[in-house]
C-alpha cells in the first residue's frame, strides 16, 4: 500500500461531508427536517421550519418564546418608588419648617 492512500481516503471523505454547491450550508437538511417533521414549529417572523426546542430562528434571528411584555413596571414598584420619594421629601423638609 502506498503512503498517500490514507491520506487520499480522508480528503476524499471531507469532500463526501462538504454541503455540495447549491445547498443551504446555514439550515437544517432536509433529511433532518423529514426525520424530525412532527416536532417542528414555524418562525413567526419569516415563516421557515424550526425545531420546535430552538430559542432563535437560523434564518432571520428572530427570539422564539421569548415574547417582550409590553404592559410596562409592575404596579408594586411604582408604588414601592413613591412612597420613597414621599419620605424623602418629608425628610427633606422636615428642616425647612421647624
């Protein structure tokens, strides 16, 4: 045997690996995508087929499940901020009227 045989066998089985022209080297294959089918979710934002235990779209980026709430601060942390403004003003002028 010669001593670029191995050498020739591993390069040749690179090549095999390689994505061939023409395919999306970014997303899934679509063996993976027919293999998983029944478990798959689709991007809301660009509507591309995802698993569905993924927390970001591969094509667009979009953040799935992780829905921004847009009611604002809780009602607990307005009041908790008030009443220390409160007593901080009270303090303030605790000085100022005696």
């Amino acid at each position: 045997m010669c001593s670029r045989g191995p050498r020739v066998a591993a390069i040749l089985m690179l090549m095999a690996r390689a994505p061939r022209r023409g395919e999306d080297e970014d997303g899934p294959l679509d063996e993976d995508l027919d293999r998983f089918s029944g478990a798959t979710q689709a991007c809301p934002k660009c509507g591309t087929e995802l698993h569905d235990d993924v927390e970001l779209c591969w094509k667009c980026g979009h953040a799935l499940g992780a829905e921004v709430d847009q009611k604002g601060l809780p009602k607990w942390v307005l009041v908790t901020v008030g009443v220390v403004l409160l007593a901080m003003l009270a303090w303030m002028m605790r000085g100022v009227v005696a």
